[in-house]
C-alpha cells in the first residue's frame, strides 16, 4: 500500500491529526507552517479518515493517532468538507485572507500595524 520512510509512516508526534492542535502550533510557533491541500476543499473528506484503520502510531502521551480531528462544530468529516466547500466559493474569501492575515501577524508580534 505505502513504501515511505523505509515501510513504516512518520513520527506520530509529526503527523497531521488535529485542526485545534495544529492552529495552535502555527499561531505560537514560529517555525511551524502548514499549507492546505486542495482536498481540504473538495467534496471527497475521506483523507482525513483512517477508513483502513492503518497504525499510524502513538504520540508522547500515549493517544493512538487515528482519523483527524475535527473543529468542534463540524459534526462529521462530510459536514466540515461542504463548509469547507461553501466557504470558498461564497464571496467571503475575498475578505477572509486579508482578515486572517492581520490576525496571524497580530497574534505573532503582538500587535497590529494594519
């Protein structure tokens, strides 16, 4: 099925597997960067299910790392991706990237010089 990393998957602690965790780490780290893959906005959510129930290992405290985790108010992966989905073909967008820009750059230096 998969051949990477000499037949076994990346370090648990490094893989995706939390919307929460990882916005935490890019807003507090400064050297934590993510992109999102055009699947995130597709009607196909089923890459962020562990449909296979594949071992993908345990992190440091010992959770299993399994399918992702959703924000809390996706009720299921096929609610978060017609959000998803919505949210970028509405006009919202063109406002969005310019909102969530100043609210990176401001968390980051702790001020805003917009």
């Amino acid at each position: 099925m998969l051949c990477l990393q000499n037949g076994k998957f990346d370090n648990a602690d490094r893989m995706f597997n939390s919307f929460a965790e990882t916005w935490k780490n890019c807003l507090e780290g400064a050297t934590d960067f993510k992109e999102l893959i055009p699947e995130f906005y597709g009607t196909n959510s089923s890459f962020i299910v562990n449909s296979l129930k594949l071992d993908l290992g345990k992190r440091q405290g010992g959770k299993t790392v399994d399918s992702v985790e959703l924000p809390p108010w996706a009720a299921g992966n096929y609610t978060f991706s017609n959000v998803q989905l919505s949210v970028i073909l509405s006009a919202i967008p063109d406002r969005f990237t310019h909102y969530i820009e100043i609210l990176i750059h401001t968390y980051k230096i702790g001020k805003c010089i917009y």
